[in-house]
C-alpha cells in the first residue's frame, strides 16, 4: 500500500481503542495529505447531477501537535483549491469545527470523537450544521455552491491543496445523500466501534468501517479508493484477537474447540505443539477445528501458532488439564502490592484487575472453588493503594468466595508494620461483607484436607487436587512462569 494511507488496526498502531470496541478494531491511517494524495468517496447513486443536501460523519483520531488545520471535505476533485470543511486548532488540545473563519465547538485532540456535518441548500444558500459527539456546535450559512458534491464524480475527504491537513486514524465513515435531523444526530452520541448505523438510514446511505482490513463498505453503494495508491491494502499485523481458554476434563475426555477467531487473519498455517503426550495423547489440527484427547493425570501445556507466509508468527499458549471428576481448583494470589501503586513501573493497577477477571472468566473450565490472597495486598497501607485493591477483589464477590491475610505492607501507617493495626482490611472486607457475599464458612472448611498436586501456569497461580478426592492444602502455593512452555518436538499443522 502507499506510505500515505493504510488499513490496519488499534493493537497494531498502538493506538487507543474505538470506544465500544472491547479490543482490536479495524482503522484507516492516513499522513498528512499532500497535494497529489487524496481519498475519493464515489456515492454511486445510479444518477448524475449533484447532492445538494447531505450528511457526513467522521468517528476520527487526530493526534495533538501536527499544526493548526485538519481537512474534512474537498469538492474540488483535482485537489487545486482549498477544501471545504476543517478543524482549525485553538490550542495545542482542542479546536473548533467550520470554514470562513467560523470554526466552533471544542474538539479534542489525541481522543476518538465523531464529528457529523449536514448541508441544505436552498438556491444559492447552503445550511451547514456541525456536532461533536452528537451535540450541534454551530450552524453556517454559506453562499455559492462550493458545497455541492458530485454524484457521480464523487468527493475528496481529508484533502487540501497546499497543506493544511493532519495526518490522524478514521475507524467509521458515513455518507448519507440528506441531512440527519438533530435528533437523530444526537442519539448517535460519540465514535462508537460498531459505526453509526448497522443498516442505511435512507436509499443510498453509505458506511465504511475498515473491519476486514479493506476500503469495502460496510453497507451502501459509494466506493472509497485512494486514487494514487496501486498497491494492495497491506493485511493488518497478525495478533491474537480471542485466546484460547484453559481447560479441565476427566481423562479420556476429547475436547474441541474452534479456532476461527483466535488470530485476526485467516491466511495463515496453524501449528500445535504439545508438552506432555502422556496427558494430551493426541491435538489434531482439521481446518478451524482443533481436537484434543486426554491421558494419564497431570497437565499439558500447549501452544497454538499461526504463522503467514512472510514468516510473521504469533503464538498463543493455554493449559490442558486431565483431573478426576471432583477435581477442583483453589487459586492463590500473592503479594498484589506492586500493583496497587501506579506510581510504579513494574505493574499497574490493570494488572492486579486482569487477575481478578481472569479468575472469574475461568472459574467454570477450573473449576475454582476458592481465592486465598497470602498477604502484601498493597504497597504502603494507604487509602489509594486500596482502592485499587477493593476494585479488583470486588470482581470475585458473589462468583468466587475468597480470603484476605494481611502481610508487613498491608500494616500500621505506611505499610511500616510498626504495629499490627489493619484499619482498611478491616473497613473494606468486614466480616459482615465477606459473609454476605463469599460464603466463607463453606470454603473454609476445605483447608483442612490433604494437598493436591503443585503446578505452575502461564496465566495464574494455582493448584488443582489431581483426582478430586481432597483439597489443597492452606500452606502449599504455585508460582507462575512467565516463560512460555517448553514444548516436544512434535508439530501438526494445517493452512486455512
């Protein structure tokens, strides 16, 4: 593709995610334009003439500091007069939406906002209304027919002939030939991932959303290319978009699990490798499919890798587990203080969140009966530090009973264990909380039987008793590697 344009995505651009998304998104990213680059919207209406009255909406990321103008709309189709519509910064964080020295609104550099325009004309005035995340900000009456598009030419967006343009990222696009009314804006609120609409409001509406890594709308007739770029869209970054899930069965179990949409590219081989072939005898690879059959007691662990033909790869590793019937799992969480400072660099408050989740997520395939946290829940005992921890054991709460020790961190004023004195702990996990939420008594009592088999896991500490027939005990404690697992050299692969 061209070095002014590209498909890719949020993970692979570093970029932050579209609100709604809940992950990677598709995205165009362009440079800042020069004279002889430019992106054509063509409507295809099936008529010739022009559009007079219109709507055009932007879900856009501009990042902050690349000059005072950013281009929305260039009728001109040679891209040799100035463009129509534009962001004009008022500060190094925001600016305001227009053109002829009117420019209002607030919009907000290095954020995703959606930013919607609509034209009426009526004889040689055109009506110009603007909106920010649905809000109207301002209305124009402009004269002549600079305004007017070509319906069967089509339009330039984000073009000017001498430069004043931004580079930035679009995840949606809207053209639709007739003005949206303010209330219909309004309910659109701000940049969504899904897009504005997922059917055409009207005849002749078009969407593009850049989901599959081309300029294919997403619904209507109007095509988008950049008229200058000869090349192919270059495929987005192969990633991970939905990991595999650990998982649990009775030996002798065949476990199948789909792989259609762990990576986010479907031109790729796919290859298992396997670590125990006494616990997994058998991974076999058939098209999106993946089939497990389980052995003797223990676990494997395995590691699914997708690979392109550029070579690029991306592996994804997950644990199989061949229990007893009764098998159970009782998590431990060890010394979250690190986690509980934002101030330092070696885990932020995510971290201690993502390990909360993760416990809950996979409380059915482990079968989690109980979360032991073994002290240090923060880094010096104050306020800030444990509201982060109440967030992330909030999770549990209802799902998962669990129980807090506190350690040297979690004592006196700072953390300095002068005494013994556990003020938040006792505030925030009162007896009377956990009692009502985490069934203590129940989980408790499963302390006092015999220990289960230690392991160590890529994604959490834990340990499960083998057979089901007893529980962990209170003292026993895994660890988790952050290396990946050491693999046989055994490979079966397949290309999809």
């Amino acid at each position: 593709m061209s070095d002014y344009v590209q498909l890719g995505t949020t993970n692979a651009l570093a970029i932050a995610t579209v609100p709604g998304s809940g992950g990677d998104q598709g995205v165009l990213t362009f440079a800042a334009l020069e004279q002889g680059e430019s992106i054509l919207v063509k409507p295809d209406l099936g008529t010739t003439g022009t559009v007079d009255t219109w709507t055009l909406g932007f879900d856009i990321l501009i990042p902050a500091g690349q000059g005072t103008w950013t281009s929305f709309l260039q009728t001109d189709l040679a891209n040799a007069s100035d463009g129509e519509l534009f962001i004009r910064a008022s500060s190094a964080t925001e600016g305001g939406i227009g053109i002829s020295s009117v420019y209002e609104g607030s919009f907000e550099y290095g954020a995703w906002q959606r930013v919607v325009f609509t034209a009426e004309r009526d004889g040689n005035v055109t009506t110009l209304r603007k909106y920010i995340d649905g809000e109207l900000v301002g209305t124009q009456n402009l004269t002549g027919t600079r305004w007017t598009l070509d319906a069967d030419d089509g339009f330039l967006i984000l073009s000017d002939n001498d430069g004043d343009v931004s580079g930035g990222f679009l995840s949606s696009f809207l053209f639709v030939p007739g003005a949206l009314g303010e209330a219909a804006i309004a309910a659109l609120a701000g940049a969504d991932a899904d897009g504005f609409f997922t059917t055409a409001p009207v005849d002749g509406a078009s969407q593009f959303d850049f989901a599959n890594g081309t300029y294919a709308a997403t619904f209507g007739p109007a095509d988008m290319t950049a008229p200058a770029d000869e090349d192919a869209p270059a495929e987005p970054a192969l990633a991970i978009e939905n990991a595999v899930m650990d998982v649990m069965r009775t030996p002798g179990s065949t476990i199948t699990i789909d792989l259609a949409d762990v990576f986010n590219r479907d031109d790729v081989t796919l290859a298992i490798e396997n670590d125990d072939e006494a616990v997994v005898t058998s991974a076999v690879i058939d098209g999106d499919t993946l089939t497990i059959t389980l052995g003797a007691l223990g676990h494997a662990d395995l590691r699914l890798t997708a690979t392109d033909a550029d070579g690029n790869s991306v592996a994804d590793n997950f644990r199989v587990r061949s229990a007893g019937e009764n098998a159970y799992t009782i998590a431990v969480l060890p010394d979250t203080q690190d986690y509980t400072d934002a101030s330092l660099g070696n885990g932020p408050p995510q971290t201690f969140y993502n390990m909360t989740q993760w416990l809950v997520d996979n409380k059915d395939s482990h079968n989690i009966v109980f979360v032991g946290h073994v002290g240090d829940v923060t880094q010096d005992n104050l306020a800030s530090h444990w509201e982060v921890a109440n967030r992330a054991l909030s999770t549990l709460d209802g799902k998962i009973p669990y129980s807090l020790l506190p350690g040297n961190h979690d004592q006196a004023n700072g953390g300095t264990a002068a005494d013994h004195s556990t003020q938040f702990l006792d505030l925030l996990f009162s007896p009377d909380r956990q009692a009502a939420s985490n069934s203590i008594r129940s989980a408790a009592c499963m302390t006092r039987s015999r220990s289960g088999e230690p392991t160590t896991t890529t994604r959490s500490p834990h340990q499960t008793a083998p057979t089901g027939s007893c529980c962990p005990s209170s003292s026993a404690r895994a660890t988790t590697s952050s290396a990946g697992p050491v693999m046989s050299s055994a490979r079966i692969s397949t290309t999809r």
